[in-house]
C-alpha cells in the first residue's frame, strides 16, 4: 500500500449555495450529526494512516482554528493554509506545496460526505505509477468526466474536448496526484484543477494520461445545497 503521508482537504470555497448558513461558518464547518462535517474527511484520512493534514482556508478562515484548537484530529497535525485571495483548486493547491510530505498527495473536497471503499483507488494509483487518478462514480449526478471502461483512462471533462462513445462518470472531489503534478501549476495563479486536467488530456501523451477508478459501493454526496445539507443534518450518509 502506497504511504499516505499527506492529505489536502479544500475548505476555503464560499459556500454561496448554502447562504445564509454560511455567512458567518465555512461550508465544511457546518454541523451533520453533532459535529462540523470535515470530521468526516478527517476519520477517513487517519483511518488510511495519513500523517499531516492541510485544509486550505479563505471565508471565515479564524473559525477553523477556533474549532480545531489544539491543530491535531486523532493525534495527526492539522495544518491550515490561509489564502487571502480565493485560489480555486489548482491554485490552493500549489499554495500547500511546502508543506506537502512524501510523494503522493491525497485530495478530498471539504464539502463531501462519503462512505465508499478508498482501497481500489489508493491500490491502483500506486500500481500504475500514473501522475493522476480520480475516484469516480456512476450512480449519482452531475455525470460530467467521459471515461473510457477498458483502458480506465478520462478521456474528456465537460465535453470540453467532443469525444464521443465515452462512459459518463461523476467526478467525486476525491483523487490521488504525485508531487510532480504541482509543477504544472503556477504559483498565485487562480485556477479550476479541471482546466489542469483538460490541459493534460489534450497532449495525449502517455505522460499526461489521468487514470479513473470506479468507486460505485458506498455512498456519496457533495452538500451542496440547503435541502442536501437538511436531509444528510437529519439523516447521514444512510439516506
């Protein structure tokens, strides 16, 4: 099993779908079953062994640490990055890029709660020695990655390239990259990881091949709205 030795979880988004809730509270702080959400995230990175988490923050960026004082969950070190401008996900990550350990960084989108088995992922990204391998879904929307099944590669996200005859798959927030990943990315640059992954896909090199692996046990939701975050607040991953 690859090390783990690092975990990146994106908290710093706005949270705007989830207004008013978020006004004064980042998404990934909002309470589900008696405790902020990124608990969650968090269990699921000591459970894989990981040895230092780093969330990135922006809105209400002081609510973290006062939520998190002691900077450690489980007896693994939290770390927060601070980003006075507003990233996107390329760009928050190359901001981390000092802090990162090891060489394969585990990424997890602070506004997901998620159940399903993270061994086929972590397993097939080691095997393969690939640069990126996302955890996809087919049971759940918006279905916009185009993978192709038998080479288990992504082919196309959002259509952007017009490959046709693909499988459509959900990207679920949760994906593996090397460190040498970060040095497609610019320092301060605001940039969508996706518009990285487009960039790579169209080179068509071996090189830049992003892998999928299908991860349909389980479940999975992006709370993204007040009815999902109402439903799972009430219920948790069992709905």
């Amino acid at each position: 099993m690859v090390k783990l030795q690092t975990a990146f979880i994106l908290g710093a988004g706005l949270g705007t779908r989830l207004r008013p809730l978020t006004l004064e509270c980042p998404k990934p702080l909002l309470p589900v079953q008696g405790r902020p959400m990124i608990c969650d995230v968090f269990d699921r990175c000591v459970d894989l062994g990981v040895e230092r988490i780093i969330v990135n923050t922006h809105h209400c960026a002081s609510k973290y640490e006062e939520a998190f004082p002691q900077k450690e969950w489980r007896g693994v070190p939290l770390f927060f990055k601070y980003e006075p401008i507003l990233l996107e996900t390329a760009g928050g990550l190359k901001n981390i890029e000092e802090l990162i350990l090891g060489e394969t960084v585990f990424i997890y989108n602070g506004d997901v709660l998620s159940n399903f088995n993270l061994n086929p992922l972590i397993e097939k990204h080691q095997s393969t020695g690939v640069e990126v391998t996302l955890a996809l879904r087919t049971r759940e929307e918006p279905k916009q990655v185009g993978w192709d099944r038998k080479s288990e590669r992504v082919r196309d996200i959002r259509s952007r390239l017009g490959i046709e005859g693909l499988e459509k798959t959900l990207f679920t927030g949760v994906y593996l990259v090397e460190k040498r990943f970060l040095n497609r990315l610019t320092s301060g640059k605001i940039e969508s990881v996706i518009e990285v992954f487009l960039r790579m896909l169209q080179n068509h090199s071996e090189r830049d091949q992003i892998q999928g692996v299908l991860v349909d046990d389980g479940s999975w939701m992006d709370l993204g709205t007040i009815a999902d975050y109402e439903r799972v607040k009430i219920a948790g991953l069992s709905v």
